[in-house]
C-alpha cells in the first residue's frame, strides 16, 4: 500500500520562495487595482466639477 502513495517531497526553501513571490505578485495586483479606481474616481468628480 505504501508504494501506491508517493509523497512529492517540496524543499522548505522553494516552499517559501513560491509563497513570498506569490504575496508579492498578489500585492502589487492589489495596488494596481486600488490606484486605477483611484484615479478613475478623480478624474470623473473634476470631470463632473468643471461642469
């Protein structure tokens, strides 16, 4: 039974790398998404000001 399971060993190393650049990745999405509401939000209330 024992050889039907084959656990994939992950190096605790690589396990990490994987899981900062996936933070990273998914914090700079973040920041795009919030800066391009941001700026679409500012540029509809001058639009809507100087009318």
């Amino acid at each position: 039974m024992k050889r039907l399971v084959h656990a994939r060993k992950v190096n605790l190393a690589t396990l990490l790398t994987g899981l900062v650049s996936a933070s990273v990745i998914f914090t700079i999405v973040i920041m795009l998404i919030s800066s391009y509401q941001s700026e679409k939000n500012s540029l509809t209330q001058t639009y809507l000001d100087l009318n």
